[in-house]
C-alpha cells in the first residue's frame, strides 16, 4: 500500500458525459501528479500540483482540468468524454518534486479504471 | 521532444535465469533514470534510480546501467523467479518541468517455473 487513495475504483460512463476522480496524497507530501494510461499511449503525465498550485502541464487535454485543495487532495474532472478518454488514471505523490535533477520517489494511488461507452 | 523506448513488449524467461530489459532515450540528457514495476491493475512501484554521474546500481537481486554515451539503461534481474512477472517501466525525468516523468511503454517480464 503507498498511502495513496484513489475514488472511485471504477467509473462507467456515456460519451459527452464529465466525471471527477479524486486523490489523496500520502500524508506529508505537497506534490500530486496525474497520469493517464492507455494500452496504445502506455503511461502519459497529465498535470502536476504543488502545494496548491499548479506546476506543470503535459499532455492534458482542453477538456480536462484538475485542482488541488487546501487539505491536499486533489481532483481530475474530465468533460465532454469521448471513447478514446477510456483510461486507468493514475495519481501519484512526493514530498516536493520540485527541483529539475533532484529526485522525490513518485508513489502511484490504485487507479481509477474509467470505461466510455 | 525526448522520446523513450523499451524496446521489448514482452520477454519471456525460465525461472532461475537472468532478465536483462533495455530502455533506449534520444533528443535528451537526463539528470537521472528510474525503473518501476506494475502488476496488472495496480500502480506503478519505484524500484531504482541511476543518475547520470553513475555507471551501475544494485539492490537485492536487481542490476541497472546506464550508458549515456549510448543512451540506454539496462534492468536485470538475477536467479529470476515467478514472482518477478510483471510489467516493467524505465522512466526519465522531463526536461521542460520540476520531477515529472516520462515513461516507457514498459517491458511484460514472465518467468515460468
């Protein structure tokens, strides 16, 4: 177990629809990162949290957004889902992950299965 | 943009044997390589990290180079066991952001018994 929590399990839903996953990072760590992966594209970095603030962005699409909350945690909202946004989304977290050559180990919560039909 | 490639989508070895998995990087130079496992349905785990200034790292039975000359790291895992199936990422961190990750498609390891 990392200590990384992550809702729902599962998530079945119809095109055009937006859903929200939600993450809880391992107690102490300021960092949360999202991660899509897919069986053609492997594991894509979406977006990175610090404290609160966005850090940085990868291949996130326009429709989706993420925030992190004061306590931490965080969520990713998908919208206008099409069926190729069917996915495990991964959220993981550091302490920091700040600093570009210093490492931060990245602990990866259990997914979030998400079925577009 | 930096591209990373394993370039096995499966291996598949006798138990007892040495794995040897390969991670190739182009068009960049990365402070530092990681190695991470995943089971089906489940999240990644960490498992080593090798920066740049380093040639080899060791834990337990597990083995990485890296040759940035060559632009490649090497993952083996010695006197392999069933347990030790599992899909296998090298990951490097991006050069554009703080910490972030760019992650192979991995490598699917089975050993048979």
């Amino acid at each position: 177990d990392s200590g990384v929590t992550q809702t729902p399990k599962h998530l079945i839903t119809a095109t055009g629809q937006r859903v929200t996953l939600r993450c809880s990072p391992r107690s102490g760590d300021l960092s949360v990162y999202w991660y899509q992966q897919s069986l053609d594209q492997g594991l894509q970095f979406l977006i990175q949290y610090y404290n609160g603030e966005e850090r940085a962005k990868g291949n996130i699409l326009e429709r989706f957004s993420a925030q992190q909350f004061p306590d931490l945690h965080s969520e990713l909202n998908l919208s206008s889902l099409e069926l190729g946004d069917s996915a495990l989304y991964f959220c993981a977290s550091s302490v920091e992950g700040l600093t570009r050559g210093a490492f931060d180990t990245q602990y990866f919560g259990p997914g979030t299965r998400l079925t577009v039909l | 943009s930096q591209k990373i490639e394993q370039n096995s989508e499966a291996l598949n070895i006798q138990e007892g044997k040495t794995a040897t998995l390969t991670c190739n990087y182009t068009n960049y130079s990365p402070a530092y390589l990681q190695w991470y496992r995943q089971d089906p349905g489940r999240g990644p785990v960490f498992l080593l990290l090798i920066r740049e200034n380093e040639k080899e790292k060791r834990k337990e039975r597990l083995k990485v180079t890296f040759d940035t000359t060559l632009k490649q790291s090497l993952f083996h895992i010695t006197a392999s066991q069933p347990a030790d199936s599992a899909t296998y990422l090298c990951a490097l961190e991006s050069g554009g952001s703080q910490g972030n990750l760019i992650f192979g498609k991995g490598t699917k390891l089975s050993v048979k018994p």
